[in-house]
C-alpha cells in the first residue's frame, strides 16, 4: 500500500458505494489502526446528541428553492437514504419551497426514528423564486411555528431557529415570540442564522441560544469571529454554503481552488471542502445539501476523511494565496 494511502485515515465504511466514491475507484476502504480524535457527534443544547455531519433539505424542493421537486419520489428517496447513512441532524426551513421542504420530511420520514433531530428556522418570507423578505414580527413567528408543527407532524421542534434579523423589528421582540413558544412546550431550543456576535449576545438576554447557522466555507470566512464565539460558548455552528452554494464561488464548479488538492488525495473537492469543515471546529456542524443519492453518499463519505495537521494547513494556504 503506497504512502499516500496510508497517511489518510479512513474509519469504518459508510456504504459500498460512498467508499467507491470516497477513494476514487480504489479497490476497498482503507481502514485507520488508531481512532480519529475528532469527536463525531455534538450534543446540541447540551441534550441533542447529533452526527456533526447532517444535512439541508434546502435543494430538494422545486427550481429556485420553489414550489415542489420535479421528482417527488426521488426527494423522498434522497431523505430516507441520508437516515441510512447515519443522518440524525436535518435543516430546513418554512421559507424552502415555501412549504414544500417541511412537508416532504413528513413524507419521507413520520414517524420520525429515535434521535432524529429536525431543525427548521422562521422569519422569511418567499414573495417568488429566488425571492427572500423577511418578516420577524412576533405575530407573524408565532404563526411560523405552529403551521411548521403541523406541516412536519410534531408536537414539539427540537430546534428552531430565526432565519435572518429583521432590520423593521428588534431581535428582542422576535425572540420573545419564540420563548413563548418555547414556554408553552412548542420549541425545545432556539438557534440564529445570519447574525453577528453582538446581535448573538442581545439574543441571549432574551432565552438560551444553542446554535448559528451563518454562511462559511473554506473559501468564504467572514464569520470567523461568530464560529470563535459559538467556540467559546460550546454552542453548534451550522455553516451554509459549505462548499459555496450554487454561483461562480461554488467548489461544485471545474477550475476551483480545491481542484489540484482533491485530485491529490484521490478525493473530490466536495469531500475536501467537507472534511476541512469538520476538522476546522468541533463546534461544527455542516448541513450539505442535494436532491441526488450518489452526491449524498459522496457527501457522507467526507466524514471519514483525516488529513496531518501538516496537510490541512497546506490546503487552507493555497486556497487563501
């Protein structure tokens, strides 16, 4: 077995066919001898055991996250298949589809196994595709999350979260909605996205913040300070757009920065960009999404990727160059 194999250390086997993709076409998984000291799981609000490898269920609604997939069956195969593969985080949100997202977890998955966290956010509105307003209002959140209990079929969502801050409403007035919900035994915990640290500490003299869910990715950090914070206070960080979302950024695309890395180590520059988030934070929780079962178990793949310190750093440098 040649060395450039070996200093990679893959644990255990996701599935026949993630390894084949994992490896690159190499005949079988390599097996690590020594255990990852990456920690796998994260215990979200400190009583949410999770699978820090999760996943967003943002792309499998119709064309410009709206209305619903061209394949209905197939997003529902999507879904069952992540739970397969070891799945116990989903991400969603009201504003996916709208609708569409919430509805076809229901579908999919209720009754819902032991341990399967869903996390959906409320606070935008979607006027059209490609279309995002939001609408914070307490009267309206209030709203968000009783017509999300009924759409997901639950009695209680282990995470909601508020999509966005409303510049027309201050966080303190949404979030009080939220602890009314909270308080009435509708919400386990409450999470943020898109935020900044000072908004994070106005949050929390409201209710308990356990989760931020803001855009990062290898290529795009601009959140390091909020992940720095979400570090400090032991609370999960959801990055979005973990390999860059869909534009000309997107290290889905042929030319990216990660190209030369990934061919290196015989793995895609999805895996890479995946893998470098995990073991960038123990805090971090990257919620990849698709509408394709071969992309998911190549995401899901990722989770078994260890690199030296040495070799992450080498990466991270010829990205940022």
């Amino acid at each position: 077995m040649n060395n450039d194999v070996t200093r990679r250390r893959f644990v255990g086997a996701i599935s026949a066919s993630a390894a084949t993709v994992l490896i690159g076409g190499l005949s079988k998984l390599v097996t690590a001898a020594t255990t990852s000291i990456m920690k796998s799981t994260f215990p979200v609000g400190g009583d949410l055991s999770v699978n820090r490898l999760g996943f967003g269920a943002m792309r499998i609604t119709g064309e410009g996250i709206w209305g619903w997939p061209p394949d209905r069956e197939n997003a529902k195969k999507v879904l069952r298949r992540a739970v397969d593969l070891g799945v116990n985080l989903i991400d969603t949100a009201d504003a996916y589809g709208p609708e569409t997202s919430e509805l076809l977890i229901a579908e999919a998955l209720h009754p819902y196994p032991t341990g399967l966290v869903i996390a959906t956010k409320g606070g935008l509105t979607r006027p059209g595709p490609g279309s995002w307003v939001p609408n914070c209002r307490p009267e309206y959140l209030s709203q968000c999350v009783d017509k999300s209990l009924k759409r997901l079929k639950l009695e209680r969502i282990d995470v909601y979260q508020l999509h966005t801050v409303d510049r027309k409403v201050p966080i303190e007035d949404s979030l009080g909605a939220l602890k009314k919900a909270q308080d009435a035994g509708k919400i386990r915990h409450v999470g943020l996205s898109n935020v900044t640290t000072q908004e994070i500490e106005r949050a929390k003299k409201v209710l308990p913040i356990v989760s931020i869910q803001n855009r990062y990715n290898i290529e795009d950090r601009d959140s390091e300070d909020v992940l720095s914070y979400c570090e400090k206070e032991k609370m999960g960080f959801l990055p979005w757009a973990p390999v860059g979302g869909n534009g000309r950024g997107s290290l889905t695309k042929s030319g990216n920065p990660l190209e030369a890395e990934a061919k290196r180590h015989n793995v895609t520059p999805v895996q890479l960009a995946l893998a470098w988030l995990l073991q960038k934070s123990q805090v971090m929780l990257p919620i990849p999404g698709t509408a394709n079962i071969a992309h998911l178990e190549e995401n899901m793949a990722a989770a078994k990727l260890q690199l030296t310190p040495e070799e992450w750093k080498e990466i991270e440098g010829k990205v940022t160059a």
